[in-house]
C-alpha cells in the first residue's frame, strides 16, 4: 500500500501530516509486533510504500 493512501485512509486529509508521521507511526508498530514475536511482519517497498508479505 502506498504511504500517500495510507496518510489518506488514516487521517483522513494531507493537511499538516508530514512523512515523518508515518515514518514513526510505522516504526512504533514494528516495534510492538516484535514484542510479541512477529518480527519484520511490516516490509517497507522503497518509494512505493509498505507490504505485508
């Protein structure tokens, strides 16, 4: 999924949410999947977006 149509779906606007927000939201979410064992379930395609393989 590509990170502009994931900021879209998730906050609903493109006003005042830079990269950076999703950058870390992601890196958040990575780190508490790996707390329970699922590690590198979130894949970063480079200048496409994120997967779940």
């Amino acid at each position: 999924m590509s990170r502009d149509k994931i900021m879209r779906v998730l906050w609903e606007s493109e006003y005042f949410i830079s990269e950076n927000t999703l950058t870390v939201n992601v890196n958040r979410l990575r780190s508490k999947l790996e707390d329970i064992g699922l590690k590198n379930l979130i894949v970063t395609k480079k200048s496409q977006g994120y997967m779940i393989p």
